[in-house]
C-alpha cells in the first residue's frame, strides 16, 4: 500500500534567513500515528504547516495520497485541504460564536460558502456536529459561546471541527501544550480512538516523551530543522535523546 504521506527534502527558509525546515525526507503509512518531537524551534510547526501549505516551503516536494501538495492550483487545494484536519494549540475556536457554529466550520470546504456567510448549513451536518460532539463528550455545550469553555473543553471542540471535515489526516500541532498534563491524556485519547477506530492517520507534535511512548507507533525528531530520528520510541536511548534535545536537557519520560 503507498504512503498516505511524502516528504522529499522539504527545506523552509523565512525571509529573516532562518532555516526552519534543511532537506528533510520521510514517508507515512496510511493508519499510523506519527509523533514529531524536538525542542521549540526544532522546525515541528513548520513541518505541520508546511504539509497543508499554511506555510509555502522553500523548495522540496510533498505528495498527500498521490497528489503533489507543493504544485496543487488552488482548486486541487481546497481539495487537499478539506481532507486534512488541522488541531491547534490554541484551539483557533472563535470565541463570540457557539461551540455548535464552531464544529460546523470544519464543513466550510463542503457547503455553498454563501450558506456559511448566514450561518445556515444543512440539516445533515448539523446532525453530524451533534454527533461529533457526542463523541468527545460536549453534546450539552452546543449552544455554549466557546470562551466558557475550559482549555481541554476548546480542544475537544478542536478535534469535532477536524472530524467534519471526514479527514484522512490530521496534523495536531502541540495539541496539549496550553493543557494542564492530567488533560493531555484525555485530548491524545480522542486522538488515539480516532487513529485505531476510524483508521485516521495522525501527525502530532509533542514535547513530552511520556506521552510519544504511550500513543505514538513511530517519532520523527527534528535539531534546527534536520531530521534527527526516524524510528519507534522505544529506540530512542540517552545518545539519541541528546542528539536530539541537545546535551544539557535531561530525561523526564
């Protein structure tokens, strides 16, 4: 079976002249769930936004299911894009509307935009929010504004959004970076059963090891934007771990 994901030494370069992304190459099966790692301005949310083209890269290729993300036109795009969910660490909810209006915008690559301007969608996806919410546990804050949400609340509603969009990737950049860590294991859960259930492939940056070992199948690491590592957590030994975090960090998970 081909990859669902491929990177071909994809490299970014701001217009300050830092190199965020140097010549990195990795495949992705379809169904893994892949954790990059790596210390905050290794290149991890470069990465992730390079592959939906939130971010244009410098050079290098990127195929999402046989289609060449890097030469898409904008049709092909918005196509590539609807078929990628995107988590964030600050949740991206729009605080002034509700949590219901907030799921349905993960449709907005699927319905007439004239319908979103009025805030009208149709009956099904609305029956399908409804579900969605369901499943990350929020169905009695559909009609909430999402600021009364707590953080682990906004990110559930994150993870609704995403599904709507019936994705075959989702790149979670830092999801529980701005959650308390007994949170986090709650929001990488969701993640995991929507990994192992739906057969969803899963890209997530993480900072912490404790929980790369506890629900990733595979770690890409990046140093300065190179690719460190590719591998199973479990190969990461304190040689690797200090190649990648450098020489001062110590292990914590």
């Amino acid at each position: 079976m081909p990859p669902i994901l491929t990177i071909e030494h994809l490299t970014k370069i701001y217009p300050n002249g830092v190199k965020a992304l140097d010549d990195v190459s990795f495949e992705v099966p379809k169904g893994e769930f892949l954790a990059v790692i790596g210390l905050s301005g290794s290149g991890k949310s470069t990465l992730l936004r390079c592959i939906n083209r939130l971010i244009e890269p410098t050079s290098g290729k990127i195929l999402f299911d046989g289609m060449d993300v890097t030469a898409s036109n904008d049709a092909d795009l918005r196509f590539v894009r609807r078929r990628i969910g995107m988590v964030f660490q600050h949740f991206n909810l729009v605080h002034r509307s509700t949590v219901l209006t907030n799921v349905l915008s993960g449709r907005l690559g699927y319905v007439n935009p004239v319908w979103s301007l009025i805030n009208r969608f149709p009956k099904a996806d609305v029956e399908k929010a409804r579900v969605h919410l369901e499943r990350v546990g929020l169905a009695e804050k559909a009609s909430s504004r999402a600021d009364a949400l707590s953080g682990g609340q906004q990110q559930r509603v994150g993870i609704a959004r995403a599904l709507m969009q019936d994705p075959a990737l989702i790149l979670a950049d830092e999801p529980v970076a701005s959650l308390d860590p007994v949170l986090a294991h709650s929001i990488m859960r969701h993640l995991e059963q929507i990994n192992k259930d739906d057969g969803v492939t899963v890209l997530c940056s993480l900072h912490f090891l404790d929980l790369v070992h506890a629900y990733a199948d595979r770690v890409v690491a990046l140093n300065e934007g190179k690719l460190m590592f590719d591998g199973p957590p479990e190969q990461i030994d304190d040689r690797k771990f200090k190649e990648i975090y450098g020489k001062e960090a110590e292990r914590v998970g």
